[in-house]
C-alpha cells in the first residue's frame, strides 16, 4: 500500500464505514458478537493467548474482545491510517512488511487484504504466517462479494 493510497483512510473514511449509524458496515456489536466466537474457540482448544497482533485494526474494536477474554494478553494494532494512529496511538504500519519481535499467539486480520494489491497480499499472506505461532484470524471477501456488497 502507497502512503497516496492510506490517504484515503481519513476521518471522513471511518465516520462513514465506522462511526455513522446507518452507513457503517460493522461497529462494536459485530466486533464482540465474532471475536466472542474466536476467543470462545480458541479456549475450546485450549490455545495459550498471551500476545495478539491485530493487523489493520481501525476503531480498535477488536482490543475491548481481546481484554474481556484474555485479560492477560498484550494487544498490539497495527494500522496504515495516519489519521487513526495520531488519534488512537496505533503502530504505523502495514502487514505486508511488519516486522515484530517474537510471534504471536493470535492475529487478527479482518478487512484487509481487499486493499493491497496482488503483490502486497502475497506478501501480506507470508508475513502473517511468519508472525503466527499459534491462531490467525483472517477474513477474505469471496469475488462475489467483492463484486456485489463492497462500496469501492
């Protein structure tokens, strides 16, 4: 992702998907609604949850999820968005080139790779698998839905 192209990730962007009522297309409810599940599955295997990476992290929805269910878990997000990381204190930085020290335990990646080019997700892929060593969420539109329900 270019610095022209995380432009477009400003107020305006997150008020519209994010803040606004009637125009969003998830807010906290969905966020706790999903990463209930997740955490509630991870539990199920009995998979240690002690550093997560959210990468692409927006509003930060999913760090409330993690610390109701994880209390102990350190929560690190990542984001492209000056904007967002002036206004919440997020690490800049994309996934298709992070570099962190030690893995994680859980990576949440939801929302994401439609905005990377081939390239970038290819790389964004082989970086989230690097910086896992135990579960990754990660959400991937289908082509129809990419087509058919994505405001471009």
């Amino acid at each position: 992702m270019t610095a022209r192209s995380a432009e477009r990730f400003d107020r305006r962007y997150y008020d519209r998907y994010y803040r606004n009522a009637r125009t969003r297309v998830s807010g906290p409810r969905e966020a706790a609604l999903l990463g209930g599940f997740v955490c509630a599955y991870l539990k199920h295997l009995g998979q240690p949850v002690q550093r997560v990476l959210d990468a692409g992290c927006g509003l930060g929805h999913w760090r409330k999820v993690i610390a109701q269910h994880f209390p102990r878990a350190s929560y690190l997000g990542i984001e492209v968005s000056d904007y967002l990381c002036r206004e919440l204190g997020w690490t800049h930085a994309s996934i298709a080139d992070y570099r962190a020290r030690g893995r994680f335990d859980l990576i949440v990646c939801q929302g994401v790779l439609q905005y990377l080019d081939a390239r970038a997700a290819d790389a964004a892929i082989t970086n989230l698998g690097r910086l896992c060593r135990g579960a990754l969420y990660l959400e991937v539109l289908t082509a129809e839905d990419w087509r058919d329900n994505c405001d471009r």
